[in-house]
C-alpha cells in the first residue's frame, strides 16, 4: 500500500517540506489559525468518513468508504485514512488531521488502546500518522470529538456542564466543563454504556452482565427483535414476513421502518428502548448535574437535544 508521500503530488512535497522546518509552536499556531481548513475522520465499526471543516465548522466536502474488514492489519485502516486525506488534499489545502476513533484512547491522545470493531489493540495511531501525513494529527474518542463539535457549534454551544451520549449500536458518551473533555485517569471516562443498569442481566462484550447499552441500542433493538422472532411469538410475525423467515436479516434501520408503518411489537421494542435511555440519562443527571445534555448518533446526522 502507498503511503502519503508516495501518492503527493510536488505541492504536497512543498507542504510536507515546509510543515517539517516549523517548530512546535508554528504548529499550533497552525492548528488555532482563524481559516484554516482541516480534515476530520470519523472510524466507526462500518465506515470511515472524512470531511474538510474551516473554522466556522462549515463543512466543505465529505468523502466515505468502507471500514476495512476487522481482521486486516491496524495498517490497512491507518492506509485508507491516508488516502482519504490525500484524497481531500488535492482539492483543498489541509493543514491539520482530527480523527475521531471508535475505541479507548490513552490519556496522551496519541494510542487507540482498543477499538471493539477494530484489530487496534495499543496502536500508536497519532504518531504513526503524523509521521506519513506530515501534518498535525490530532486522536480522540469520537464521543470526545463529538461532545466538542456540539460545544464548539452545535445546539449545546458555550455550555460550561456537556454531557453527551453517542446511540449507535452501542452508546459512547463523553462529559464536557467549560469546553475541556474530562478524561479521567486512563482516558476514558464517559463509558457510559457500560454502566451497570440490571445486575445479572444480559452478557456484554465488555465483561460484565446488565450494561446500559445491552438494554438501550440499536444492539439491543435488534436481538429483541430476532429473540421473538426466533421464538415464532406471534406479535413477530409481521417482521417473520418482512425478512421472509430469515431472522439473522432483521437491522435496526428495518425495525425503526417498520415502527413508522405501524407494526405494534416494534413500536414497543423502541418504547422499550426509549425507557430504558430515560433510565440510564436520569442517572447521568444525578452524578453529573449537567447543564447541557445532548443525545447524538456517532459520525453521523446532528445531535437531538433532551
Ligand atoms: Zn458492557
């Protein structure tokens, strides 16, 4: 696989040049310039998505492809991260890489220390890629980047106590004071997932039995959906028919579809759903007292406000 500098064409070497001869204060300089444009990556368990954002936080073209299959090397992801900036940088003039990971990362915001659909175990990430982009890069949980951008230009803007929860498959969250993200210890705080909510309940892959988001996601929607279908109950026929008995088909996006059509055991599976996020947010707001609490879904659509 190329690398950066193999794909950069003589202004990238220019830029590359030119980024090597300043000092670390140049750097953040750089990275703190009033319009200076930078590419955000979101790495999710499905896709990686990267997007060119000038400081107004306007987006000025996005681009996607595929998450690599999870077996391959740490390197193939961190290679189609390269290309994607490579990809962006021809047309506009980057400066700076913000990536945003679906995983623990350290303290130092420099290793991905695991990433649950990723083969990252302790990567290094930001050095490796600083090393081949030749440009700041900066690596954060994707709660965290999340949890900023709504801050920083979203509904929760200037907010001085954010809490923010991520609802995808699983649910990430991240606890914002005064625009600074509360680490904790390792670098991981805001795990809010894996709050325990029913002691002995349902097995999650972190460990543990009765974690939140075993009870409230997309996750935890689906294998409902597919218990009682498996099961032959029938409240779940009208979805038995959808996926023509195959219950391994049943998605998320397909009980929600089928919830807006009317199908009353998929309206209750996301009534189910939803009292169970007013549980484990009600819990937030007794530990947290936040100001601010915004409910978004990762690397994707703007953030719902509760
Ligand atoms: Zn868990």
């Amino acid at each position: 696989m190329s690398t950066y500098r193999d794909f950069t064409a003589p202004i990238g070497s220019r830029r590359a040049t030119a980024l090597r001869t300043v000092g670390t204060r140049e750097r953040r300089s750089l990275l703190t310039a009033p319009r200076v444009p930078t590419v955000g990556i979101d790495i999710g368990g499905t896709k990686v998505m990267a997007g060119v954002v000038d400081a107004d936080g306007n987006i000025l073209e996005k681009v996607r492809t595929e998450t690599p299959d999870k077996s391959k090397s740490p390197k193939v992801v961190e290679d189609t991260i390269a290309e994607l900036v490579l990809d962006l940088s021809d047309r506009h003039d980057v400066h700076a890489v913000g990536i945003g990971a679906a995983g623990w990362v350290d303290a130092d915001r420099n290793r991905v220390l695991f990433a649950p659909h990723l083969s990252w175990r302790n990567e290094p990430l930001r050095d490796r890629l600083s090393g081949r982009l030749s440009v700041p890069v900066l690596v954060d949980n994707d709660a965290n980047t999340a949890a900023w951008a709504e801050w920083r230009f979203g509904a929760g803007r200037g907010e001085d106590h954010l809490v923010m929860i991520t609802l995808g498959t699983g649910i990430g969250g991240a606890i914002l004071e005064d625009g600074q993200v509360k680490r904790g210890k390792y670098g991981v705080a805001g795990e809010f997932g894996h709050m325990q909510v029913v002691p002995g309940g349902h097995r999650c892959p972190c460990g543990n039995r009765g974690c939140w988001e075993q009870y409230s996601s997309g996750n935890a929607l689906v294998r409902e959906a597919r218990e009682l279908a498996a099961a032959d109950s029938p409240v779940a026929y009208g979805i038995i028919e959808h996926v023509k008995g195959n219950v391994s088909d049943i998605t998320g996006p397909m009980i929600t579809e089928l919830a807006r059509e009317g199908d009353a055991m998929c309206i209750e599976l996301l009534q189910d759903i939803g009292q169970w996020l007013g549980v484990g947010i009600a819990n937030l707001a007794a530990a947290l007292d936040p100001s601010w609490l915004s409910v978004g879904r990762p690397g994707s659509r703007p953030p719902t406000t509760c």
